[in-house]
C-alpha cells in the first residue's frame, strides 16, 4: 500500500476530505520521523515498534571482485513486529 492509497482509503471510510487526510498523514509520519531521529521508540501496540540499530564498522567485501571493503559504523531504522500483527500474518 502505497502513502496515497492510505490516505484515499482513510478519507473513505470516515466521509473526510482527502486534503484533510493527507496533512493528518503527513503529521503522523514527520512525528514518526522526529521521534527516530531524536533516538526516540515508537511504540504501536497490536501492530510493532520502531528503533535505531547501531552497528560497528567492519570489513566486507566486494561481491564483484572478492575484495575486502572497509564499512563504517553506521545506524539504521528497525521495525519489530508486534505479537498481535504476527500471529494475524501467520494465521492466513
């Protein structure tokens, strides 16, 4: 599902204005966004929370050629899924 269908499917269902839907959107998710970048957890019960993961640098390698490849420490999003979410996938 793409941003615009959440907001499309959001409007229809509670007799909203699109315009409406989309600045409620855009406000969640730049919430969202600051919460992350403020090393925040987001927490939504039934679906999964949101974390930073650090990770130290280490040699790789280039899959091209098989040489080593320095990669620096670097910090990446983390989605875990909740146990509701989980067990609603695994049941279909």
């Amino acid at each position: 599902m793409k941003k615009s269908e959440l907001i499309q499917k959001v409007a229809e269902q509670n007799n909203l204005p699109k315009t409406r839907v989309e600045n409620i959107v855009n406000t969640i998710f730049s919430a969202m966004k600051d919460a992350i970048l403020e090393g925040e957890r987001i927490e939504i019960r039934g679906f999964g929370s949101f974390t930073i993961r650090k990770y130290d640098a280490y040699t790789g390698r280039n899959p091209r050629t098989g040489d080593p490849v320095d990669v620096g420490p670097k910090k990446l999003p983390y989605f875990k899924v909740g146990k509701e979410l989980r067990e609603l996938v695994n049941s279909k």
